[in-house]
C-alpha cells in the first residue's frame, strides 16, 4: 500500500469521523502552524479509494538545517491492527527520509491503560501495552517518559464520559461541593456568554492577568487572533465567559427584601393578632432580612465600582469530533470570590451532554495526582466534576537519521539550558 497525498476533503471526512478525532490532527491547525513557520500536509493510506488510515503531516527546518517531522496527536489509524501501523511507520519513515527529515515525532490519541477517577488503574480494564511494545519494535522512542516531564502535548488528561447520560445523571457524580458552587454562582448572578472575535483582547487580559499569578508564559493577543481565525472564526474553537451581572442582581436583592419584611411583618401581624407564631421562625426571617441587606450593601458597591456587569473570567474550547475541550481559561484574583470556572465549565458539560458528545475534556494534568505537587489543585477541582483520568500512550521519535538526530538532540538541549539561565538572570 503507498502512502498517498489527500484532499482536503478526503482528510476531513476521515478525521473528523475517527473515533481518534482530534483538533490537533485538523487542516486547521495545520494553516495556524504554518503562520508560525512550518509546513503541513495530508497523507494517508487508501483502499478501494476508502481512507484507512491518515495523519495532518508538520515539517520544520530545525537549527541543524535538517528537518524534523511531526504528526501532533497522529498517526489517525487503528493501532491494534499491527500489519497496518508496521506498513504506515515504514512507508512514513522512507517519506520522511526522502524529504530531508532526520526524524518523526507522534504522540497518538490513544489511552495507554484504563484509570478511575483517582487516577488508579482499573482492574480487568483496557490496558494498550502491545501497543506500545510495537511501537518500540518499529523504533520509536519514547520521550519525557519520567513524571513531572512535559511533552508537546499533554500525556495526562481529566475527561467527563457524558455519551448517552441525562444532565442529571453527569451531576449525580459530582462532588457536593461542585454542585453546591455551581448553584451558588448563579444565585449570586453569574452568567455564562459566548464571546466574538472582538473579545478576545479582553480574553488576552485575563490570560497575562493568569500568567502572573500562576507564573507561566502567556500569548501575545495576535497569538489568539490567528488561532481563531484559523479555526473558522468560532466554528471549532469558541471563546466563553463569565459575567457577573451586578445591576440585575441588584435589583433582585432589593425585590427580595421588599418580600421577605413583607412577610416578616405578617408574621407578626399574626403572632399579634393570637395566631402564634414560633420564635425560630421569625429569627429566622430575621436572619434572611440582615443577609439580604448585606449582599444589597455589597452588590451597590460593586454596582458603583464597575457599572453594571464585570467580567471574572474566560475560557478557549475546541468543540470538535467526539468532544468539548477545554484548551485554556484564566480569571482574575480580585474576582476569585465567585469561582467563575465552576459556571463556565457547567455550560460546556450541558452542551456536550445537550448536543451528544461522548466526552467532555478538562485537557492536561500532571503525572503525579499527590499532593505534594504544584497542580495537585487544579487535579482537585476537575475531580470535583466527576469523570476520570486519562493516561495516552505518549511522546514519541522515530530516527531517520542516527547521526544528525543525536546532533539535534544535543543543539536543543544547549539551547534550552541557556534559555532557562537566561530566564533566571
């Protein structure tokens, strides 16, 4: 079988298809990478003018001037059909070499074992090791195989399995604390809008605001504007935010205190007039009046600081294939009171779940779920949702060249040492 070019279309009804799909292996991605230097194609296996199996193909000239080939979360094929994945490596390999490439690198949408929701591996579950035991025999390496190392794409992800369940059904396995969040957030008046191309200079905000805070490296507004526009202008990938709407609230604290004196005085009325009313009762209409007047006092205050809405938070999804995934979102400290995220995160579960998606993705994680690491919170909060962790095969590079590829190897490591040192300084 001979690898071949294919259309566009051909790509896209394949993928999109796979049970594999995934927004990293799309022609979109392809065209926002290719603003950043590199070069993509389609290439895939045919029978009988039926794809069978395929990959979005990156190619980038390395500092060696050598070339280095990437199938970000490929190749799209069925790996436990080992006859296949041994011709596709091989036939890959020679087109990679016949193109000056020193090496190919893949990192396949594929899990490696089943795990619960502590990130423990289930018993009797799926389990892929033969997989990755051909994959080492066609001689891939694996990369950043040790916990805590960070690969291109995340090897460790949080996912919601929302295929065939009610809204219901997905809350039931939520944490208490979760579903008591998401309540709360939309009594106090958080609300949940999709936001336009227009919006993402605020979303920039937001994500330097995050960066700060949590010290990582953010993007520069274009960064998220080509990325949009790649994307279809909102079609793949869609922008959410979370408002917290201060006048309307407002106004709905200050109707509620009309009703609850208005009860209180006829309970009184009553207790006057011989129909006797218990003392807990009216402490407790007591209690409701003060709380209300103090979110009131609050909410006025709000009102006169930033009018009537202000903005919490914001987060990127990619809406495409079998799920709804959560790319990346930030908030701003000030706000943190109403934990924005919950009521974002709550919407997108409801649309996968509305519009029949299989799997709702939190996206990555870190390997080591103890608490002793760093994101050990960010684990928590996903855990909240229910769901469970996802450990995928991994990062891996197929030598085309021995020689040059040890080359780059050692130029990238110097490179990155001196970048750090550099970051220090």
């Amino acid at each position: 079988m001979e690898l071949v070019k294919l259309t566009e279309e051909e790509f896209n009804s394949f993928a999109s298809n796979h049970e594999q799909a995934t927004f990293l292996q799309t022609i979109n991605w392809g065209k926002l990478k290719e603003a950043n230097g590199w070069k993509w194609e389609l290439l895939g296996f045919k029978d009988k003018d039926k794809v069978i199996a395929g990959m979005m193909l990156l190619s980038k000239t390395t500092p060696i001037k050598k070339k280095m080939f990437y199938a970000p979360r490929g190749f799209i094929l069925d790996y436990n059909n080992t006859a296949l994945l041994e011709e596709f490596t091989l036939k890959t390999k020679k087109y990679v070499k016949d193109n000056g490439g020193i090496f190919i690198k893949i990192d396949p949408y594929v899990e490696s074992v089943e795990r619960d929701i502590d990130g423990n591996i289930v018993e009797g579950g799926y389990n892929n090791k033969e997989i990755i035991k051909e994959l080492k025999k066609l001689g891939f390496k694996e990369q950043f195989a040790k916990p805590g190392q960070v690969s291109l794409q995340p090897k460790w992800l949080y996912k919601i399995d929302v295929k065939d369940k009610t809204l219901d059904e997905v809350m039931k396995e939520m944490s208490s604390k979760t579903r008591q969040m998401i309540r709360k957030n939309e009594k106090n008046g958080v609300v949940v809008r999709e936001g336009k191309y227009e919006d993402l200079e605020e979303f920039q905000k937001i994500m330097e605001h995050t960066s700060e805070r949590r010290h990582f490296l953010d993007r520069s507004l274009s960064y998220y504007q080509n990325m949009y526009k790649a994307f279809g202008n909102g079609e793949i990938l869609r922008l959410y935010f979370a408002d917290l709407m201060i006048e309307d609230k407002l106004n709905d604290f200050k109707k509620e205190l009309v009703e609850l004196e208005n009860s209180y005085k006829e309970l009184v009325r009553n207790n006057e007039n011989g129909k006797r009313v218990k003392e807990q009762t009216l402490k407790d209409k007591e209690a409701q009046i003060e709380k209300t007047k103090e979110s009131i006092t609050k909410y006025e205050e709000l009102y006169k600081k930033y009018g009537s809405k202000l903005t919490l938070g914001g987060v990127l999804f990619f809406i495409y294939g079998k799920e709804v995934l959560a790319f990346l979102g930030g908030a701003y400290k000030d706000y943190m009171e109403f934990q924005c995220s919950y009521s974002i995160y709550y919407e997108l579960i409801k649309y996968a779940v509305d519009n029949k998606f299989d799997y709702y993705n939190f996206y990555g994680i870190s390997s080591d779920l103890s608490p002793k690491d760093p994101m050990y919170g960010v684990y928590l909060f996903k855990k909240g949702f229910g769901g469970k962790v996802v450990e995928l095969l991994g990062e891996y590079d197929l030598k085309v060249s021995g020689f040059y590829y040890f080359i780059y190897k050692v130029s990238y490591f110097i490179v990155h040492k001196l970048k750090k040192i550099k970051t220090k300084i």
